[in-house]
C-alpha cells in the first residue's frame, strides 16, 4: 500500500514537471508569434474631421505609403456611435469589396462589435481605401465620422515559392 503511494507520488510529480515545461515553451512561442504579429500592425486613419449633417454621405479616402492589408474597420462610439452611421461602400482600387451594392449598418463596425465580416484585398502603396458613409442620427447639426482602419504591413520580400517560380520559369524559357 505504502509503495503504491510512493509510485503515484513520483508518477504525479513527473507529469507535473513536463507539463511545467510544456508550458513554458508554449509561452515563449506564443510570444515570440505575439511581438511578430504587433511588429506589423498598422492603423489607417479615416476620420472626416467636419461634421456631416442627417442623411447626408460622405467619401472618406485613405492613401497607405506601404503595401497594406485591412483587417478590420472601427467606427467610433462617440456622439451616438456606430448606429448613426450607414455604410454605403467599401472600396478598395475604385472596386467595391461587396459582392452586391447596398448599404449594411454602421454598427457591423462597431469598436465592441466582435468581427467584421468582410475580408480585405491587399492595398498597394498610394492606392485608394474608400469608405462611403451616410449619417443616420438625430444631431440636427450633424457629427464627424471618426474611424480608423486596422490591419498589418504587407512584406515586399519574395518568400522562398516565388523564387523558385521565377527561376522554374527562367529555366524553362532558356531550354
């Protein structure tokens, strides 16, 4: 009986040890991929910055100086929210990202909302990011649109796959 103790005992302590040390691998991979991911991230601002009366719409465009791929889009909370705002388009090198013309509502870009739902082509250096927005509330003299676009700088370094493209193509043309 004692032995059994003793065995369980040595068994218990061993798998704690390697779970131990599981997880403290596990952290430093994860936050290594955690500063690489950060590293890249970068905000593009859309805001109007001039107040826009009811029901009238406004074209916002941003200009990235680098290759940019959208994540997400925030529309801020502030004097009403997102709920004052209709989105009318999203466009990105003059093409609508929707599949279909109509508006969807501002609060799908809520900055509480838990996702967007609309994925983003990658946006090449002094390309145009174009939101276009109607103003919905009740304010009769009208509030800024205040948003921002979140998303990750695109690398310009050929990956290893397109080198070796390149190359098969290279190879191919001179044969």
């Amino acid at each position: 009986m004692n032995e059994s103790l003793i065995l369980f005992g040595i068994l218990g302590g061993a798998v704690l040890v390697g779970l131990v040390a599981i997880w403290r691998e596990l952290r430093v991979i994860s936050r290594g991929v955690r500063e690489k991911y950060a590293a890249g991230r970068a905000i593009l601002p859309m805001s109007t910055g001039v107040s826009v009366l009811p029901t009238q719409s406004v074209q916002i465009t941003g200009r990235p100086q680098d290759l940019f791929r959208p994540e997400r889009i925030f529309i801020g909370d502030g004097h009403g929210g997102s709920k004052d705002w209709i989105v009318n388009d999203i466009k990105v090198h003059n093409k609508s990202v929707f599949v279909q013309s109509g508006d969807i509502p501002g609060d799908m870009f809520s900055t509480n909302a838990i996702d967007s739902f609309v994925n983003f082509p990658i946006i090449e250096s002094g390309k145009d990011f174009v939101i276009v927005a109607t103003y919905v509330g009740k304010e009769a003299t009208g509030v800024p649109l205040y948003a921002a676009v979140i998303g990750t700088h695109v690398s310009r370094k050929p990956s290893r796959d397109s080198k070796r493209r390149k190359a098969a193509i290279a190879n191919a043309t001179v044969n």
